[in-house]
C-alpha cells in the first residue's frame, strides 16, 4: 500500500502529469517504457548494456537503461520519492535506511539519502517558483519558535485562509518588525495580490499598521486577532502539522546547514502532501496548481 503523499513524489520525479493516469499506471505495470530524460513513450528497443535493456528516445535522442532510477542513479525513483516523503513527515535516517532495506532489499546509506534530499530539495524549490497560486483575501500568520543545534529561532508563516497553501516561510533569531516585513513581502510576491485582512496571534503587534506595496498599490496592513472558535481551529490544525517539520529541524547542527530543507519543507506541504482538512486534496490543488513539478532530473 503506498504512503498518502508518495503518489505526489512519484509525479513530481516522473515529470507524469496526474490526469494522465493511463500512462502512468500503464509504466508501473511495465507494460511501456518510458523516457527517463523527457517522459516520452517514443522509444525503441537498442540492444543492450551490462546485461539490461538499452533504450533508445526519438524524441530527446537519448540513450537509457530501463532501472526505474532516475538519470545518472542507481536507484528506482519509486525508494527515493518513499524517502523523501518520510524524511520530510519527520522520519529520520535510519529509520528511512531501515524501511528500504525490508521493503526493497535496499542499502542506501545515511549520506547517499541525505544527497537525494538536498538534490531533490533544490530542484523542487526551483520548480515551485514559476507557479502563483490562486488565493484568497484573507491569510493566517503565526509564528513558531523551534530548537535547530543549540539555538532557538523563530519560524514566520503566512498562508491562505481559503486553500492552506504557505505563502511565505521565514526564519529570524528574534521576533521583529524587519521580519515581519520581509515575511509578508514573500507572501505578496507569490500571492501576486494584497491580503485584505490577516489573522494572527502573538504577532499582531509587528504585522499591524505595516505598509505595504505591489505594483502601483500601497495600502496599509489590517489585521485581526484569532478570537472566534473557527480561527482557533484553524491555528491549531496548521500548528499540528507542523510536528513534522519541527522534528526535521532537530537533526541539524545549526541554522545555516538547515537552510535547504527549511526552504523545502514549504514545497512538500503545498504540493506533495495531501492534507484530511482540506479533503486529502493539497494546498497547491485547491489554489488551482493542477499539474505536477516539472524539472529536469539530470
């Protein structure tokens, strides 16, 4: 049975778009071969290369062999989207090694999964900037305060109200209205829009009154505390998601090293992990992000 948020892994190191999901059961099944440069089914059969069948793409023109890995690795794409989808719901490395190696007769090391994590990481974060996400007028920002080596930092989130989706994701060593500015600032880029209102908690006293702009638009933040049973709800089932990450972050020494993953784990939530309050469906979905991170695997 698969995790709930491999699926979204798989599409995303595939490059196979959701609705097509003839094609991609039709290549689980191994009933066709499909590129592993550009996704194409418009191969030929080129002898072979140490003992596997070679594959020739008259689409892109390349050469490849049929390992299920994806280009220049060894190992099936399928272990490493398990991987990261447990390393980032908080999982850690033997354990991942550990869940490899009875599922799949696997031996990856420590630092080969850490590798797929900072490669995948970086590609996905790439990937992730080209989209804007359809959001509402109205978006939650919290703060969360969590120990990375031997200091503790903050953590700056805002997200939209309607979808779930994160807007902006930063880290400070203090609560300040700098940061504040530079959080909503984030969130108004991807959005591509001004909020109307933003709820908030304990960071009401840096958010409020702020000006801000977008394009020829200025206008002056107006926030309101979370005082209703509903905005309670809805702060507590983000802050319980946010367990996963927390427990990601207490695996590194210090800030700097985390600064990756930090910037990751924003992407796994909005598009490769599906969320029960928002009917399993991800944030990215709901804010009309339809089709799956395309990047280029070599």
């Amino acid at each position: 049975m698969k995790r709930k948020s491999e699926s979204g892994y798989w599409m995303y190191l595939t490059g196979i778009p959701k609705e097509d999901a003839a094609l991609l059961n039709t290549l689980e099944q191994g009933q066709r071969v499909g590129c592993k440069m550009c996704g194409s089914i418009n191969v030929v059969k080129y002898g072979h290369s140490k003992g596997g069948q070679l594959w020739w793409c008259k689409d892109c023109r390349h050469k490849f062999v049929d390992n299920k890995a994806s280009p220049g690795m060894k190992i099936p794409r399928e272990q490493i989207a398990y991987a990261l989808s447990m390393y980032y719901e908080g999982m850690g490395f033997k354990a991942i090694c550990r869940y490899l190696q009875q599922t799949y007769n696997s031996y990856p090391s420590d630092s080969t999964v850490y590798g797929w994590i900072e490669r995948f990481t970086r590609k996905a974060i790439a990937a992730a900037r080209k989209n804007t996400p359809q959001v509402g007028e109205v978006w939650l920002a919290i703060s969360n305060q969590i120990k990375i080596g031997d200091e503790y930092v903050w953590f700056w989130d805002i997200l939209d109200v309607d979808t779930r989706f994160i807007l902006a994701s930063h880290v400070s060593k203090k609560l300040t209205t700098r940061d504040a500015r530079v959080t909503l600032a984030q969130a108004i880029k991807m959005a591509g829009k001004l909020p109307r209102v933003v709820l908030t908690d304990r960071l009401a006293v840096y958010i409020k009154d702020l000006e801000v702009s977008l394009n020829s638009e200025t206008k002056r933040i107006s926030t309101r505390k979370l005082l209703s049973a509903s905005d309670t709800q809805l702060l507590e089932n983000y802050r319980s998601m946010l367990n996963a990450r927390a427990r990601v972050m207490k695996g590194f020494k210090n800030l700097e090293s985390a600064r990756n993953v930090i910037r990751g784990w924003p992407v796994h939530y909005n598009y490769l992990r599906p969320h029960e309050i928002t009917w399993n469906a991800t944030p990215a979905y709901l804010a009309g992000i339809r089709s799956p991170l395309k990047i280029k695997l070599r």
